[in-house]
C-alpha cells in the first residue's frame, strides 16, 4: 500500500461524505492502480453525515492546523515538532466493531512507517465507542526538506480475530503542510484544487509579461517560474496578495523570491485547434482542455497554444492580455513576414496563449472555426507561428510539443526541419489523432510559405508526405481544402498534394489515438482512411490512450446546470431531473414524484431474486419488447426516456439514430435528441423530422448546441443511444455513466473499450454497463433498444438499483490516461 506501486482493487463507493473500499488488505495481490488523494487542511467542518459537527473533536493548541479530511478521520499537527494527532471514527466504516485499530502512518511518500496503536480512551479517561485516537511524531531532520511536511495513513483492525483495512476506497488519506517564513506552520497549498490552478496560471503569464517588460531579468522569470510550477507557497502567496497591482509592484514584490527550488517535471505545450469551454466543436476540445488539467494537476508544467479566433467565448478567458509581437516568415516571398501578436490568458484554470496575425488573410476573424476553402493554410501558419513563438521566447524550451489532429500537423515537419536549428533543439513531438477521416491537403507550392521549398526533394516523397489518393471508405473534411498557390518559378513538386496528417505521423516522436481499439482499426483499409500503410511503417511509436472524462465539469453531486444532484448512492435527484427535463421539453412524465416506499425502492433498495443481484428473467435480458407500450407497467421512474446528443453526420449512424428512435416511441419510450449538422442537407432532414414529432408526447428534436441543456439531458435521461459507423473514443457515452444513463451502442472504436453489455460480454458482471450491437443494418440497433427498454421494464428494480449504481461508479476520469501519456511523453523526451 505504501509503495507507488502498490495494489488494490474494488468497487469505489462515491459518497458525499466517504470513499470506501469492500475491505481488502491492502498488500494484497489484486493488480490495480493506488490513486492518493490530496486533502487541503483548511477544511474544518467535516462534510456529510448525519451531523455536520461530531461531538468528539481533536484539542489543539494555538498554531497548530486542524484537519478534518471527512467524516472519518480528523489530523492536528503541532510544531514546533511535527506532532501528528490523528482521529478515526470506525463506524459505519469496514473497521466498524473492531477490538483494536492501529494507523498505518508514514511520510514523504510513506518513508519511516509505524503501526501507531489507536486508542478509545481520551486524555479524561472517557471511552468513546467506535472513536479511536493516537499520535504520531516526525523529527524534522527526516525531512527533505524540513519545513514540509507530507503523511500517509490507511487503519486497520481486529474484527474477530482477523485483521481488516480501510484504506479510503484505494486513496489513502494525505495531509501536507509546511512552514512559511513569517507565517509559521500552514496548510500546504492543494496543487490540483481549481483555485490553486487558476492562481499559479495567473502567476505564471504575469511573469511573461514582466519578462517582457524588462522589469524582471530572463534569470528571475526562469527561477520564478519554477517555483511557480511546483506551487512554492510563499512564492503563489505573494503574488496572492499584489496581484491586482501594477507591473513594477508585482515586479518588486517578486524579484527577491528565487530560491527554494524543488526539481520541476515536464513542460508539455499542447497546440491545437479547439479547447473547451471557450472553442468548441467537438470533443477534441474537451479533450485539450481535461488532460491539460490532470496533467497540471500532477505536477507537470502544461500550456496551451490556440489561434486567437474572433468567436471565442472571451467571457471565460480571464487576464486576457497582448504578451508579445512576431515577424512570422510567410511566402511565397521568402522575404515576407506577418505580424502577429501573442496574447495570454487563464482559461479554466490553465494558461493558454493565443495566435492573432495580422495579414490581409484575416485568417482567425472569419467569424467561425472550421469550413473555409484556406483552412489547410490557416492552420500551416498557426502551426508556424505557434514554433516561432516558442522558439523566441524567454524560457526554456518545453519538452514536448502536444500536436492534436491535422489541424496542427505541421507542427511536426516543422519543428524536425526547421526549429529544432532555432532553439527547440530538446523538443520532441507527439501527435494525437482524434480522427483519421480529417487530414488536411495542401498543394506543393506551398511548401514555399512553410519556409520548407529547400527540402521539398524530401518532404514531396511517397513515404513523407505526398498525399496517396484514397477513394473506399475515405471522408474528407470540409475544413481540408486544398490551397493553390502560383509563386514565381514553380517547381516539379508545386502541383503535387500533401497530406498534412501523413507528414506529421511521418515526424512524430511519438503517436497516440484516443482508444486502444481504434489505434487497432486505423491500421486497417477500412479505418485507415488511406494511411494505413504509413501508420503501419511507424506503428512502433503508436499507442492506443482512452480519453478521460473531466470529472470537475462532468459531476452529478455538484453539477450547476442541474436542478437536483443525485450520487451512486443516493439517485433519488436523478427522477428528479428526469421529470423537470420533461416538463422543460413538453413531454409528460408519468413517473411517481411522490416520496413513499416505492420511490425508496426504485432508488437504492433492491430485492436479490435473479442470478448475479438482476431479477428479470434472462428472456427480458436478451429478448424483444414483449408486448410493451406507453402506461402502466414502468415504475417509479415512469416511461423510460432516450436521448441522442451527437453531431448529426454520416459517421455517428444517422440512418441508424432515425431507425433506434422510431423503434423507441413505437416500444413505448420517449425520445430526446439534441445535436446540429454542419450540412445543410442533412440539417433540413433533421428539421423535417423534428416538426413530425413536435406534436405528440414521445420525442423532441433540438438542433442546436447548447452545452447546460445537455447537462440536463445526461442526468435525466435513462438511456443514450451512440450508433457510430465509426467512433475514435467518443465522450458521450462516458458522460452517460457518470450521469447514471446506461447506454447502448455499437461496438467500434472507443465504443468497444468502454461500454460493455449487461447480458454477453465477458467481463466481470460489476463492469457490464450497456447494450452493444456490431453489425450497421436497423434491425441491429432496433434489437439493441428493444432489449434495453425491456430490461428497463421488467427489471426495473435491478435497473435503479443495481445498474445505475453500477455505472456511476466506474471511474472513466483521466487519472490513468494522463499517467500513460506521461510515459508517452517520458518515451519521446529518449528517443
């Protein structure tokens, strides 16, 4: 346990107040990743629980910090000796009726461990039952360094006479503090908290600024922002405290904080052409934006490179300043150059810097994203300019450069013949595919405006990236258009075309895509999109990563956008938001809101009358609808509701989502979809069928995007249905189960990794969370729906007590991914 890589494994239970493992011993054999998690000692309140002050309390003396991490255990550490004083409340825990409790206790990454034998009896003499304290001491000088201190505890016990654990659902309890000069002993700053993250963000662009300005010197900025990055607290407190003043204030108070220096991680930049929340298309945006966060949160240094496009949603930009000028060389002259201005600012929490040039062009202020006839050479120059800009500027050179789609694909030609001479000479690159369909095409000539005409004899290859025309199963982005330019003295090459995304799979360090499954498919014909031979010469640096799911947008218990909160273990407000998404959209909810046994039932009390904890017959599991039809006979939670939230194109299935949504109403279901299409055709279809149904009670189409209102369609909707002909990862179906929404899909890609059905995978019965079908004709995915709606119906008891549950507790965030990345990004720094 006390090992990073110690192992444990079970079924985390998210309660407001606890996280609980089924009791297992915690050096046991089981393999499975220790997550720790950070608890600030600010907190004195304990959260959740019947009482939200216990009786019995931990006396402290004054200077000492209090913590009550939850409703278990509550720390007090002393100075000047660091004196640990620890509280564990055994009740309603795995140690509950314990003769004994000992604290498993260590520090600085569980060094110098003891068994500190916990007592019952205060200091008055007084049991206290089920209430168990003890003290554990660290001398200074086993710290390095000495004024921080960080300790690590899991309890276990004698029930019976056997030994059991608790170990905090496999996250351990961690409490860090450390002394200030001037302040004493304080709560160490909690590196992952969205606060923190938005401070030293702030923090670390203002020292661009200074940089800049000249009023702190390149060395200043340097060592200041290492302490930045490693979250120094009297360097993040100062700025803290005079960070709304002017620059020369800022400056002063700064300028004689650089020492104390903790060795940094790695610097990854990630350039890309979307983040959320404030450019969004897709889910590429989601997934900039999360593993920027969880790797920030883990140590790293992580930034984030967008173009500074006109119809970005500046409300969430916040400290939006201009950073710095560029001359960008940009033929078909070589003479010629655009003026381009960096800008800075914090988007949720990160610090993003953007690409605004100024040309004639106006590449950025076209009043959307994507869809121009020179989007292949808007993105040449960001990616161009994004290189100059890390090249020039003050600091170190990053580690690695983060390439997301072909959007950014040239960054890696780029940086290989060209800015690796002009200070990236350390950099490497790793290119994420999110999809093979969109590469962007390029004519040779405008290798010219690349600053790459004199090694066009190389780059113009068969094997680098001369585009090989590819016509089964191939797609092409609207945004991949391809450039014609007639400079002066064409060359051979100058009408050949170039494929953007083969050049940057050619140069990467390393390559990702977003699911182990589809990282198989693309080296297929089919999914491969013509590039699968290259993808095969290079599949030694290819890895299939899982995206993640941010967890701190993406939270039922405190999401904003909802009108009730619900949990694993509580979902009562999940009928809730069902039936106000209902009255919102017009549909009648039939269900019962009415608090009475029933209710209770359908939401956390199940009876065990079926093999496995289900008890609707394997018939209902696996068979048709059986008769079903809107009234009686559904429960509780009223006619089962599906919901589609999709962009509307050929690749997620849309004969496919018309067939499921026509099988859903006719089986008795309502339906809700909430998407948009980028072709107008397409658009107009959708809009004919919407108006069809806009009348009855069974279906509602939106065909808009609208990012609260589908908040609200995850948590109250029942089932999701995701028909992809094809699905790198896709994001929606892991939302659904963190939402509770169970959701039925076909199996491709990202979909296969993830989405498991309840009645013929493989898998263990607790990771079985959906309904699959393969095949693409309708009658698959009407099976699919028929056999979920029946499932709903006839096992409505294991549904809301069991599988919802079930599903919510599945951890799909980005804790394991970003730790692959990092290897990822460890294996490109060797290369």
């Amino acid at each position: 346990m006390h090992h990073h890589n110690s192992i444990i494994r079970g079924h985390i239970l998210a309660q407001t107040h606890k996280a609980v493992l089924a009791p297992i011993r915690p050096h046991g054999a089981v393999p499975c990743q220790v997550r720790t998690k950070m608890v600030s000692l600010a907190a004195t309140q304990v959260m959740g629980g019947p009482e939200t002050r216990p009786a019995v309390q931990l006396s402290v003396s004054p200077g000492d910090v209090l913590a009550n991490p939850d409703a278990v255990v509550q720390v007090g550490v002393g100075q000047p000796t660091y004196t640990v004083r620890v509280l564990y409340r055994s009740r309603g825990g795995p140690l509950e009726g314990a003769s004994c409790v000992w604290a498993h206790i260590g520090h600085s990454g569980w060094r110098d461990t003891q068994d500190v034998m916990l007592s019952n009896i205060d200091t008055d003499g007084i049991s206290h039952e089920q209430v168990w304290q003890g003290t554990y001491l660290v001398p200074a000088g086993r710290l390095a360094p000495p004024w921080h201190l960080e300790t690590q505890m899991v309890f276990k016990g004698l029930l019976g006479g056997h030994e059991r654990w608790d170990n905090n659902g496999g996250s351990n309890w961690t409490v860090a503090v450390e002394v200030t000069p001037g302040e004493g002993l304080v709560a160490a700053l909690n590196s992952s908290s969205a606060g923190t993250r938005a401070l030293t963000s702030s923090l670390l662009l203002r020292l661009e600024a200074l940089v800049a300005s000249r009023l702190l010197t390149p060395e200043q900025g340097s060592v200041l922002r290492m302490l930045a990055w490693q979250h120094d607290m009297s360097t993040v407190k100062a700025y803290q405290s005079v960070r709304h003043l002017d620059d020369k204030s800022v400056a002063g108070a700064l300028a004689g904080r650089c020492a104390w220096l903790r060795p940094p991680g790695l610097n990854v930049v990630h350039v890309a052409s979307e983040m959320a929340p404030i450019a969004k298309v897709g889910g590429l945006a989601d997934v900039v934006s999360s593993l920027a966060k969880a790797h920030q949160s883990s140590g790293l240094l992580t930034e984030v490179i967008l173009p500074k496009y006109d119809c970005i949603q500046y409300g969430e930009v916040h400290e939006l300043r201009q950073m710095s000028e560029l001359e960008v060389p940009w033929g078909p002259d070589p003479n010629r150059t655009v003026r381009t201005v960096v800008w800075s600012g914090c988007v949720d929490g990160l610090p993003v810097y953007f690409i605004e040039p100024h040309c004639p062009e106006k590449y950025f202020w076209r009043g959307k994203f994507y869809g121009e006839p020179d989007d292949a050479a808007r993105f040449c120059f960001f990616s161009r300019a994004a290189l100059e800009f890390l090249a020039r500027r003050q600091h170190e050179a990053p580690d690695v450069i983060h390439c997301h789609d072909w959007q950014a694909a040239a960054v890696g030609p780029l940086l290989r013949e060209t800015y690796r001479a002009s200070g990236l000479s350390r950099t490497r690159s790793v290119l994420t595919i999110h999809n093979m369909a969109f590469q962007g095409h390029i004519r040779g000539s405008f290798l010219q405006h690349m600053g790459l005409a004199s090694r066009a004899s190389h780059v113009v290859q068969p094997d680098i990236m001369l585009h090989h025309h590819h016509h089964q199963g191939q797609q092409h982005s609207q945004a991949a258009g391809h450039v014609s330019i007639n400079p002066n003295g064409m060359c051979s090459w100058s009408n050949a075309t170039l494929n953007l995304l083969k050049g940057a799979i050619v140069y990467a360090d390393r390559i990702t895509t977003v699911s182990p499954t589809y990282a198989r498919e693309v080296l297929g014909e089919q999914m491969g999109m013509g590039l699968n031979g290259v993808l095969q010469r290079h599949q030694y640096k290819l890895a299939g990563v899982l995206n993640g799911l941010d967890y701190e947008t993406w939270n039922p218990a405190t999401d904003p956008c909802l009108p009730a909160h619900f949990t694993a273990d509580d979902t009562a407000g999940k009928r809730a938001c069902k039936a106000a998404l209902c009255r919102e959209l017009g549909l009648p909810f039939d269900g019962d809101m009415s608090p009475g046994p029933a209710a209770a039932t359908a939401n956390g009390h199940k009876e065990n009358n079926g093999h496995n904890g289900t008890h609707y017959s394997s018939s209902s599991r696996n068979g048709g609808p059986s008769g079903l039809g809107p009234g009686g006979g559904w429960g509780p939670n009223g006619r089962p509701l599906l919901a589609i939230v999709s962009r509307l194109t050929e690749q997620k299935g849309l004969y496919l989502m018309t067939a499921g949504l026509r099988a859903a109403v006719e089986a008795g279901a309502q339906v809700v979809v909430l998407g948009s299409a980028p072709d107008p055709k397409v658009q107009r279809e959708w809009e004919d069928l919407a108006r069809e149904v806009a009348s009855g009670g069974d279906a509602r189409i939106m065909l808009r995007h609208d990012e609260a209102l589908s908040h609200r369609i995850f948590a109250g909707a029942d089932m999701l249905l995701v028909p992809s002909l094809f699905e790198p990862c896709g994001l929606t179906q892991l939302i659904a189960l963190r939402y509770g929404t169970v959701p039925v899909v076909r199996e491709t890609g990202g979909l296969a990794d993830t989405v498991r059905d309840v009645a013929h995978s493989l898998v263990p019965e607790h990771e079985r969370n959906g309904f699959t079908f393969s095949a693409t004709d309708v009658s698959a995915v009407q099976t699919a729906l028929h056999r979920a709606i029946t499932a709903y119906r006839d096992g409505r008891e294991w549904w809301s007590a069991e599988l919802v549950p079930r599903v919510m507790r599945q951890d799909w965030s980005w804790t394991q991914s970003a730790e692959r990345y990092q290897h990822i990004y460890s294996a490109a720094i060797r290369n």
